[in-house]
C-alpha cells in the first residue's frame, strides 16, 4: 500500500498545484484535497471533499481514508471570498486547532507539514540584520495574520509534543511570488503606482512559487540520507531586494508618502477592491525583513533553483503596468490624490 496524502487549502492556486504535483510520486496512492469552497481549477486524478476543517468532522476524514500524511495549507493572509477578518482568523486558527486534534487521534497519521510564514518574525526598526529559526521577535503582534501565525505555531508545537511519533515540519516561507501567486504582496506589485513609505527603502526576500512545491513535496516525502524531514525552517530564495529596485524591474512609479498617509492610502485601495493592504504589509514596507535559510539547506536538503532576484524577474515578466481596468485605475489614483491632499 501506498501513503494517502491529505492537503488543506485546496481551492487556492498553491494548494491546487501542490495536489497535482503529489499525484506524481510513485509511493502516493491517493490524494485528497479538502476546502470550505469549490476550488476553481483542476486537482487532477485527486478526491476532493468539501468540508469546513473549523468542524470536527475532519477526524472521521481522516480515519476514513487511513491519512497518514497531512499537508496543511489553509493557513493565509486573507480570504477567497469576501467576508471579515474574524472568519480569516477562525480558519487559521480555529481551523488549524481542530485539524490538529484530529490527526491527534487518527493513528495512521505519521508525517505532517505546516504551511507558515517569516511574518512569524514581525517588522520593526529593532529588528537583527537577519532572522535565524531561533530568533523572537522583537514585539508582539497586536493582530492580523501575523498573531495568527504565531498561535498557529505554538498549537503545532504542542501537537509535537503529544504526538512524538510524528514528524512534524513546519516551513516559513518568505513572501511568495510567481506568475500565478496570489498573495497580498502580489497584489500590491500589480498596482500601477506603487505607495511607500517616506524616508524608508526595506529590504525584502521572495520564494518562487514553483520552488514552494518542491520544498513541500520534499517535506512531505520520506526524508533522503543525510537530511531530515523534521523541524522549523525557513524558506527563500538568496538574496535581497530593495524595494525601490524592484520598483524599477517592474517599470513603475512609487508615491512616497508620510507613514499615517501610507495607511489611509490603504483603506482606501481595500474601499475600491484593488488590494489586501493590511498593517503587516505596512510594517514590511516600512522595516523589511530578511531570514537565514542555512538550515534549510542543511537540515532539511533544499536548495531553492530561484533566488530572490530571480523570483521577482519571473514575477515582472508576467505581470506588467497596466493590469487594472482604467476606471479602477483612475478611481483609486483620484482617492489616493485627495488622501494627499486633505489627509
């Protein structure tokens, strides 16, 4: 018998790719993708079930299908459909905690892989050059995706714990970019004038999106001589960029804007639907953040074929100026300009 393979998340792009990309290992049997939504793309040869991972009913999922490996995914920034940062939160968190006490009790479960992210980290003026694993952050966060992420590791880490039978990955990956991704980053690089900070240039890390589901597939699978396939670790390609250089590899302008202005720009591009500008966003706009990735390589046995500058060229090739329809585009250049001004 093969291993059956459980992924969260499927509906989003990353999730969808992941599950196709599963189906083509020899020792998988059967994928099965699972989400509160309908995913709008194809999952190949895998089963998809429609649930919401926020109810109990996971645990009988997985003992149904003798799950032994679980990849959980559904951890984000922000929502497909439109709704409250409350049901973000609850399917980060909530959703992760009943996910969790389910493999708990599912025997056959062996092996499990977390979706996380370096915005663990924070961004902030106090932070170190560089983050390692090991590195706390600097300040707590209040809220948004970012105390989200710190729950849903510490839960993850209790797990452990309960369950030492079980390799447990957890990978932080940096921000995601590709042709496809669709992050609240990506979002904003799409936008044909870029808002940033007065006085602050920050350095910031990508991971391509293909290199994502090659490093989830390798943590997912058993792990190779010398490497293993357990632990904490964070995930980008090499390098940094400055976020004026890749201002100019996208072609665009920037409008340098006075910190309380930058966050008034942002409720108003959420107003007319252009982008997720959240507070984290801001403060990495504002601070950067960059990660040692030494145990990636060492540890874990991954070496990412992009690095950051790469990543970001393949992102620019894709997507342009000009990718908003010109009335959006005039409509939120109109408001940014009257937030300028009365602001």
């Amino acid at each position: 018998m093969g291993r059956v393979v459980l992924v969260t998340g499927v509906a989003r792009q990353l999730g969808g790719r992941f599950v196709r990309r599963m189906l083509r290992e020899p020792d998988v049997d059967r994928v099965v993708g699972v989400d509160a939504v309908q995913p709008p793309h194809h999952l190949g040869g895998a089963e998809f079930v429609r649930i919401d991972i926020r109810q109990p009913v996971v645990a009988e999922l997985l003992a149904e299908y003798g799950v032994d490996t679980v990849v959980h995914l559904d951890v984000s920034g922000f929502q497909l459909l439109p709704g409250s940062r409350a049901g973000v939160k609850e399917t980060n968190v909530i959703g992760t905690m009943q996910l969790l006490g389910a493999c708990q009790k599912t025997p056959s479960v062996r092996r499990l892989v977390v979706k996380s992210s370096t915005n663990v980290y924070g961004s902030s003026s106090r932070d170190p050059g560089v983050f390692d694993e090991t590195t706390p952050a600097k300040s707590l966060p209040g809220g948004g995706f970012t105390k989200d992420i710190v729950e849903v590791e510490g839960y993850v880490r209790g797990f452990a714990r309960r369950r030492p039978d079980v390799a447990v990955t957890v990978l932080r990956f940096a921000n995601i970019l590709g042709p496809t991704a669709d992050t609240p980053l990506a979002e904003y690089f799409k936008l044909p004038v870029l808002p940033t900070v007065l006085g602050y240039d920050p350095r910031l890390q990508f991971v391509h999106e293909d290199d994502v589901i090659e490093v989830l597939r390798i943590s997912a699978g058993e792990p190779r001589r010398g490497t293993l396939n357990a632990g904490t670790f964070n995930i980008a390609g090499d390098g940094v960029l400055l976020l004026s250089q890749a201002a100019r590899r996208l072609g665009k302008p920037t409008l340098p804007l006075l910190l309380p202005a930058v966050r008034w720009t942002g409720a108003v591009l959420r107003s007319v639907g252009v982008t997720d500008f959240s507070t984290e966003q801001i403060r990495l706009l504002t601070h950067g953040r960059a990660v040692e990735t030494v145990q990636m390589r060492e540890v874990l046995g991954f070496e990412p074929r992009h690095t950051t500058a790469g990543t970001f060229a393949d992102f620019a090739r894709c997507h342009g100026p000009g990718l908003l329809p010109p009335e959006r585009l005039s409509h939120a250049v109109d408001r940014i300009e009257e937030v300028v001004r009365h602001g």
